[in-house]
C-alpha cells in the first residue's frame, strides 16, 4: 500500500470512538473524514458531517459520541449506524452517511478512495462556522 495513504496503525483505531483525520477531495478541497471499528474488527471511515446540516461535525476533534454501534449528531440528535452509515432516528432519518474506502493492510489503515487523498490526523483546519453556532443543539444549548 502507499504509505502516504496511511492513515493509522490499524491498532489505533478504536471500537467504539471515533479517529478524525483530513482528506483532500478530487477537487483538490480539505474535508474532514472519522474511522472507526466495528465489534467484528471492520474498520469504516465515513465523511464528518451529518446529513441534517452539512456544517454540523460529527467529531469536533474530540472524538463523536458513539454508543450501541452507532455515531450520534449532538447538535439535534440524530443517530447513523456506523456497519452502513445509515441515519435510524432524526430530522435526517433515511439518509446515508459518505463513505470513504479504507483498506486494512500490513498493520495499517489507509485510505483507498478514488475521490479522496490522505492528507493528516486531525481537523482540517478549515473554518467551517463549527456547526451553526447560533442554532439550538439536541440539548437546548
């Protein structure tokens, strides 16, 4: 694999948490994406947005809330199932996390998306408004 694609030593990789990092788009923009395991060992890595409000990330560098196998949005609620991306309950209910292809291979988790390029651990930097901070999140803040 190309180590440039590397994104993590697979045992890096946490069941039950989220791992941020930042990808450049085929359109050459920062985006930021989350891996995580699943309880068989999978690793999935999905976009870091939810399907309500773009600009609302899921993991705001601190890793997202994650409980029973699936990723919550904290601004209103909404759960994704992390095996499908799948949103079960919400104002985006029946929509489906963006997926980026990952590969475990020689220890390593790497990106293997044609739309996407590994470019590091961690925020994108890229000042995205955090969410609309002017709106009322899930628990009235």
């Amino acid at each position: 694999m190309d180590e440039a694609a590397r994104v993590a030593d697979a045992d890096d990789v946490p069941e039950g948490e989220t791992l941020l990092f930042t990808v450049r788009t085929d359109e050459g923009e920062l985006a930021e994406a989350f891996c995580t395991r699943l309880a068989d060992g999978t690793v999935v890595a999905y976009r870091n947005y939810c399907q309500h409000w773009t600009d609302v990330r899921l993991d705001k560098g601190d890793g997202a809330r994650v409980t029973n196998g699936e990723v919550w949005c904290q601004k209103h609620g909404a759960t994704f199932q992390l095996d499908t991306g799948f949103c079960d309950f919400g104002p985006c209910e029946g929509s489906v996390m963006e997926r980026v292809d990952v590969t475990v291979a020689d220890g390593g988790v790497y990106v293997d998306d044609a739309e996407y390029a590994f470019e590091h651990l961690g925020p994108s930097g890229v000042d995205r408004g955090d969410g609309g901070d002017s709106r009322i999140d899930f628990t009235g803040n």
